[in-house]
C-alpha cells in the first residue's frame, strides 16, 4: 500500500448502527401531530416505536438493499432506481423532491430532538434559545 492510499482509508467514515437508529428515531418522534398522544402513552410509546421498525423499517432497508445491489454496476442511487421502474423525467424530478425533504424536514426534526434533550435535562433555557 502507498502512503495516498492509507491516508485516503484512514479518512473514510462510515454509518455506525448507533447513529442509524438515532436518526431513524428523531425521524420518526418528530412528527409534532402525533406528540401529545405519545406523552400520554408514556413508556407504551416504545412499544409503537418497536412495532413500526419491525413492519415498516426494516423492510424498507431490505428493499435499498436488494436495489443497491441490483443497480450497483449505474451512478446514481435514487436517481437509477426511480428512472429504472418509472422513466427518465420521473427519476429527474424525485431528486428534487428528496433535496426538498432533506432540507425543510431533517433540520425541524434535528431542533426538535435537541429541544426535547434540553427539556429530558431540566434545561428549557436552551431550548428556547434560537442561537
């Protein structure tokens, strides 16, 4: 191995499976509709937290797996999957709707998670706090 090589491995970072299950948690307690039913259902609420990931997440990672591998040889991800099955200018337009959903949705989720750990430790001046 060259020394280029190395360094390019040692700054490569991948995903942890902690990381993945905090972000899919925050993704899926950030829905403020459903908010004060979960405070009422307390601890239950972990249960309907299990639940979805059993029936719904982890099919849906299966599903990006069998894809990622299936169009593994084309660029493109999500672009290559979309234009695969319904055309081009779908595959085109879908792109710009999960750029939509990346920059108005993960940030309300992220500020509201942060809100909730200020609250979790007795802190409500942080989460007032727009800075």
């Amino acid at each position: 191995m060259t020394a280029t090589t190395t360094s390019r491995h040692a700054a490569t970072k991948y995903l942890t499976v902690s990381a993945l299950g905090f972000t899919t948690a925050a993704s899926i307690v950030t829905s403020l509709r459903g908010l004060p039913m979960m405070a009422k259902e307390e601890m239950t609420m972990f249960f309907y937290i299990g639940f979805s990931t059993v029936l719904f997440l982890i099919p849906a990672g299966l599903v990006a797996a069998e894809l990622g591998s299936m169009y593994a040889d084309k660029a493109g991800g999500l672009y290559a999957w979309i234009s695969g099955a319904f055309g081009k200018p779908v595959g085109f337009w879908i792109i710009f709707l999960s750029w939509i959903q990346v920059i108005v949705f993960y940030p309300t989720g992220m500020s509201f998670a942060a809100a909730g750990v200020a609250f979790a430790f007795d802190r409500p001046d942080i989460a007032q706090n727009h800075v």
